[in-house]
C-alpha cells in the first residue's frame, strides 16, 4: 500500500548534520524522526492560541 505522505528533501550542513544526529542519537530516533518530532512541535507551537509566533517578527534595530 502506498503512503499518501507528502515528501521533502532538506540540506544541511555538514557541522548542523552532525548536531542533529548527537541529538537524535540522545533521543533513540533517527535523523528523519527527530525532524519530523521538531516540525510537528513547531506547527502546534505556532498555533497555539497563546504563542506569538503567528505575529510577524519584529525588526531588531
């Protein structure tokens, strides 16, 4: 049975790569897991009634 799950591919950089695989090493996930846990928490964050993050950013001057 095929997956009706939409695909990305994303590049990283070496030293980021590195990072993110200690942390999912950290975690017992793989790579493409960890990701996908951070995403979902990102989307929930941002619509959360409670976060700003559906605000766009203010300039810093």
């Amino acid at each position: 049975m095929a997956t009706q799950k939409s695909r990305t591919t994303v590049s990283f950089d070496p030293e980021d790569y590195d990072q993110l695989q200690q942390w999912a090493d950290e975690e017992f996930r793989s790579v493409p897991q960890l990701i996908h846990a951070i995403v979902k928490k990102a989307l929930i964050d941002r619509h959360s009634p409670d976060s700003d993050s559906t605000q766009p950013a203010e300039p810093k001057s």
